[in-house]
C-alpha cells in the first residue's frame, strides 16, 4: 500500500518518534498534526513542511477542530507526567475519544510499546505472553498507562467497527533521538550508565527510517478485533553492546552501573511483525553511527 494523496491524522507530531513520521507523510500527504505545540520553533518547522498543526489538548478531549473525513490516523502521542489522573485521560482516554471522532477513517494505528510486558529477562516475547507493570520502577503511570490505552483502543475499534493495529515499539531512536542517545549523554557527562543485574539487558532497538517504511503496511494490517503485533528491529542487541559501541566510535569512556533501580532487558518475538510488515533495513551500528553524526557530529571527528 502506498500513502500518497490521504489525509491523515498524526498525534503528537513534534515528538522524538513522530516528528520525522509526521515529515515524512507529509512529503506526499495532507497531514494534520494535533499537539499543544509549545514548542513555537518545532510547529514552524511543521508547518514550513506541509503540516496542517491544530492546538489540542488531548487530555481534554476536544476534536471539535478535527475533520471526521480522514482516510488515516496514526495515535503516536505519548505523556509521561508521572501523575496518573494525567496519564490516564491523555494516554488512555484521548485515544477512545479520538478513534470515535474520526469512526469513519479507513484505519487506525495505535502506537504502544514493548513496555507493556511483564518482565522475563532474555525471553523473547510473543504478542500474547504476559502483561504487566514493566516501567514502575523509572515511570510509575507507563506501562499501566500503556496497558490501559490498548484496551480502550480494543474496545473502541469493536464498538464502532474501526479496522485498528496496535503495534507494540521497542526501543525506537535515529538522527532525532531516542533512549540510546540518553545513555550517549549521559557518557559525555560523565555519568555511568545504569543496566539491570539480570544480564545481558536485551532489546530490539528499530530505526526511525524502518519506522517509517512499516507504517503503510501496519495500516495495511488493521482489522477489528484490532490486530497487535511486536514492532522492533531484527537484530537483537543488549543495551551493554550498544553502550560499549558508543564509547569505541566516540572515545568516551563507557561507565556501567548494575542496579535493580532500572527497567531490564525486553527482546520480542518478531514473527508477526516479519509476516505483515517484512524485516527491517538499518544495522543497529549504522544506525547508532549516524545518530551520533546528527546529535554530536564533533565526537567522531
């Protein structure tokens, strides 16, 4: 399926995963972003693409602005006050509200995350294992959170008959960011890295680039009941490896810290996602490489 010529509908446009989403659609696409845009600099830059940016309060629920005749809607939105009033009506609530409003809309993609399992260590981890409070112990309201907007997002597809995936992301980062660029800086300033006691900490980090290429065919996959599948990169890679690689490509020095006050390692099961999107492109070294080149170009010279 191609996206070209549709309007979609991108929450939280100007975040770490959906900016370069959100430029991306909107090269061949009408898109509207919704978003409190307090960031002036990121809606102009928004707007300067294409991007039709309408002020919304997605805790509030009011999609009065937003046109109901969209072919798609892509819920990428995501907020971490650690305050679960906030948590909930922003994460959970908004994604029902918003799934009703635009009822008529071909399909909806509903953007979770691997942080919605219970922890198993070096297991990978299937679509239909067990759930539970992964993040508590760095983000109280997360995963709970998380959990809760998937079942919302659930019951509203069936209720009004909305062709829905809901895709689980495990580690997303590239030139805009993302949880290994934390660690990057937190090397430059000289703090160590924290990873789990139950070693290695596994993960499937993706490229926003293989983000965005999987987009059209996770639309592609929506179904109701909404289908659900893992979304990561096909090279497995323990936090460890890629903050050793960090520091080899950077000179840094790469300072680890074992502690249980820190999430472990959450490596998935990818078969579903190969079956419906295909694998991924970018090697997890290239990719990393060419996040330090766009964030600290200076450390590899």
């Amino acid at each position: 399926m191609q996206l070209e010529g549709k309007t979609i509908v991108v929450t939280g446009p100007t975040g770490q995963v959906a900016l370069p989403v959100t430029l991306a659609l909107a090269e061949k696409n009408h898109v509207i972003g919704l978003a409190r845009f307090n960031d002036t600099a990121a809606k102009e830059r928004l707007e300067a693409a294409g991007v039709e940016c309408l002020v919304t309060n997605l805790a509030d629920g009011d999609f009065a602005a937003v046109p109901t005749d969209v072919d798609y809607v892509i819920n990428l939105a995501v907020v971490k006050s650690g305050r679960w009033e906030v948590d909930l009506r922003a994460n959970a609530e908004s994604a029902g509200l918003l799934m009703a409003h635009c009822r008529d809309a071909t399909a909806f993609l509903h953007c979770s995350s691997t942080g919605v399992y219970e922890p198993a260590g070096t297991k990978p981890l299937l679509e239909t294992d067990p759930l539970g409070d992964n993040h508590r112990v760095i983000m109280p309201t997360y995963s709970i959170a998380k959990i809760a907007a998937e079942v919302v997002v659930r019951t509203t597809a069936r209720l009004f008959d909305i062709p829905t995936t809901i895709a689980r992301l495990n580690v997303p980062y590239g030139d805009n960011g993302g949880w290994p660029l934390w660690h990057l800086e937190m090397l430059l300033a000289g703090m160590p890295v924290e990873v789990h006691p139950i070693q290695p900490n596994l993960f499937n980090p993706i490229h926003e680039e293989d983000i965005i290429a999987s987009i059209p065919k996770l639309l592609e996959a929506a179904s109701v009941p909404a289908t659900i599948v893992n979304w990561g990169g096909d090279e497995t890679v323990s936090l460890e490896e890629w903050v050793d690689y960090l520091a080899e490509i950077t000179g840094l020095d790469p300072a680890i810290n074992v502690t249980d006050s820190t999430i472990g390692g959450v490596t998935v099961d990818l078969t579903k996602m190969h079956d419906l999107v295909g694998p991924t492109t970018v090697g997890w070294k290239d990719g990393m490489r060419r996040m330090v080149a766009a964030q600290h170009p200076e450390l590899l010279s």
